[in-house]
C-alpha cells in the first residue's frame, strides 16, 4: 500500500509542473510571447517577443464578429520566419471584408510552433464609429523616396505617427515621431525609408496614428506602391570642349542608370530642326540614393569648331528606360584646324622677293665673319 501511495505522489509532482509550464506559456510569460497587437477593419499589425532565438513559428489570426453566433469574418496564418533573442518583431496583415458590417469587432492572434499554442492575445474594436477621435487621415501617399500623409483635426490634439514600410507581411522598416499636434488646420507629416527597395516590386506603405485623448484610440491607412529607381538632372554644363550633367537621386531603390551626350552641328540658317550628328558619348552614373548627387562630365573627341551645335542629355534608368532628356545650345567660335595653324613658310621670303638684295643669307654670314675678326684684332692688340 504504501508503494502505491508513493507512485501516486510521483506521478502528482511530475504532472503538475508540466501543467505549469504549459499554461504559462499560453499566457504570453514564457520563451515566446505576443507582445502587442493591433486591428481595424483594413489592415492589422501583431509584435511578438522571445527571449532565445526562434525559427519558424506560426501566427494565427481570426478576425471575429462576436455574438451569441460568434463568425469568423477573415483568417490568416503566416510563418513568423527566424528572429533574434530579445528583439520584438512586427508582422502586418490586410483583411480584404467586402460589405463589412458595423459593430464590434475581434482580433484573436495565436503564436505557434508546430502546433502547440505558445502565446495567444485579443484585440476589440469597433467599426464605423470613429466620431469620437479628434483626427482623420485626409491623405496617403507613399512611394520610393518615403511616405506622407495629410492628417486634418477636429479637435485641437496630441499624437504619435508610426510609418511602416511593408513587404508581405514582414514590417521591413518603420520609424515613428512621436507628440506631433494640429490645432485647427490639416497639416502633412512625412518620414523617409531608412532602408533599400527592390527596382519594380510592390510596397504597402502604411501609417498608424495614436491619439492620445480622450480615449487613446489608433487611426491606420495603407496604400500600394511599386518601387522605382529614380533621379533627376539638376545642373548642365556645356562648351565646344565638353559637356557635364550633375544628377539628383530621388528613390530608395539604388540607381545604376547612364548619361547619353550626343552632340548635333545645326546647319546655317536652317533652324535647330535640321542638324547633323557629330558625336555621342554613354557614361555611366555613380550609385545614387535619395539625396544623393553626382556630376558626370564627357571630352568632345574633337573640339567643336566655329557654329552652332545642340546639345542632348538623356538620363537612363536601371532598365535602360528613360527618364529625363534635357536640350541646350553650344555656340562655338573656335575657327577651323587648319585656318588657325601658322603655315610653315610663314614669314620665309622667296627667292624673287631677294633678288634685289643679292645672295639669300649672304649679309648674315658676313655679319658673323665681322665679329670673328673684331674679336681677333683686339686679341692682338693686347
């Protein structure tokens, strides 16, 4: 009897750890956890946080309309991928609810590895009844260089603005400005990506708004772009020696395009249309981000003599397309080659010109036998 009592107690101790350590894991307190989550009818963003480095894990999310028929509205399941020890990590998601019916609103999010529910969290909300915030988004505009958005108040407010940069459901880069105010006129706030985009894949920029009173209520809008290299040309210069352009970045999206030179000669009074081809040159542009400039100068194989000459600058992008042309006009008045070299009987007499003067070089040669003897007479003397 005694054996069996002692089996008993065994098997109590070693269930009910297991227990412990199971519920605290659903709880949100062990390695894995969901730290924070947000929703509204549109779009949703879940963070989640582990103290050792996790590979792979799952997250489950539901949108429900609760009630005494509880529907399920919309659901989701995505791969967490790998992420560090210690470091909160953001997933973003958009629900496509067609005809969505106003009410309340839940956000059931489950954190799993292969199955095994490791962390579970809620958010309610409500939709169609944003009257009681002080704020509405006007305006979103996101795209290559970064994201601005028009916000307009209707009461006087203090707020936090978080930008996301969104691929899939991987937040790749988000920044925030935290205590900006409006008073009584829509203003436009904006952030630039800190991070480098793909030429020609497909954005989600998105912007997440918590007004501070009187509920602490979060506003979110999200609009679609595709990344493009991108740049401009702010400065030409131009001479019957060379040509230079000074190009301007304007994406993200690292810009390995070209300049094209091509130089024209304009025929004498037959207008700017009618030209002939006189040189081309193809340089290649330095990588250029947002912000970043660089000048690109060519050499005319041959300078550009006396007329007037037009000028081509096409700036090409990473596929070749193209994405600004500027015209100019050289005007040259370097004469010709072979009218500016001095000829090399130049100055050289002819042997009619002469004739009166006796043998050509005579007088010279006698001028030097004069001094010879001048030199030797007074040599003798001393």
């Amino acid at each position: 009897m005694k054996a069996v009592l002692f089996l008993l107690v065994l098997l109590l101790l070693s269930v009910i750890p297991a227990s412990a350590a199971d519920s605290s894991r659903v709880d949100g307190t062990g390695s894995a956890r969901i730290d924070e989550l947000y929703s509204d009818i549109e779009s949703f963003d879940v963070t989640f946080y582990s103290s050792q480095e996790e590979e792979n894990l799952t997250l489950e999310m539901s949108l429900v309309k609760p009630g005494v028929n509880e529907k399920v509205v919309s659901t989701q399941e995505f791969s967490t991928g790998s992420f560090p020890a210690n470091t909160k990590v953001t997933k973003a998601g958009f629900w496509n609810v067609r005809n969505a019916e106003r009410g309340a609103y839940t956000l059931k999010a489950k954190l799993l590895d292969q199955g095994e529910v490791l962390s579970e969290s809620e958010y309610n909300f409500v939709y169609g009844s944003n009257s009681a915030l002080r704020l509405q988004v006007d305006d979103l505009v996101p795209n290559s260089e970064g994201i601005a958005v028009v916000i307009s108040p209707k009461q006087a407010s203090l707020f936090d603005i978080e930008y996301m940069l969104v691929d899939g459901h991987d937040v790749v880069y988000r920044t925030k400005t935290e205590k900006a105010s409006l008073t009584s006129v829509p203003e436009t706030f904006s952030a630039s990506w800190g991070t480098l985009l793909e030429n020609n894949k497909e954005y989600s920029g998105r912007v997440k708004i918590k007004v501070y009173s009187p509920s602490r209520g979060f506003i979110s809008s999200t609009e679609n772009f595709t990344a493009r290299d991108d740049a401009e040309i702010t400065d030409i210069y131009e001479d019957e020696t060379g040509a230079s352009a000074t190009v301007f970045g304007r994406s993200q999206v690292p810009f390995e395009g070209s300049l094209v030179f091509t130089v024209y000669k304009v025929k004498e009074g037959s207008g700017h249309n009618s030209s002939v081809l006189v040189e081309s040159a193809r340089e290649r542009v330095p990588v250029l981000l947002t912000d970043d400039d660089e000048t690109v100068e060519v050499a005319w194989k041959e300078r550009l003599t006396e007329g007037v000459y037009r000028l081509e600058i096409e700036l090409t992008g990473n596929d070749g397309d193209l994405i600004e042309r500027r015209e100019t006009i050289i005007e040259s008045d370097l004469p010709p080659a072979n009218a500016s070299e001095v000829s090399p009987d130049a100055g050289r007499e002819t042997p009619d010109e002469n004739e009166g003067d006796g043998i050509p070089g005579f007088s010279f040669t006698a001028g030097i036998l004069g001094i010879f003897i001048v030199f030797g007479f007074i040599k003798k003397l001393h």
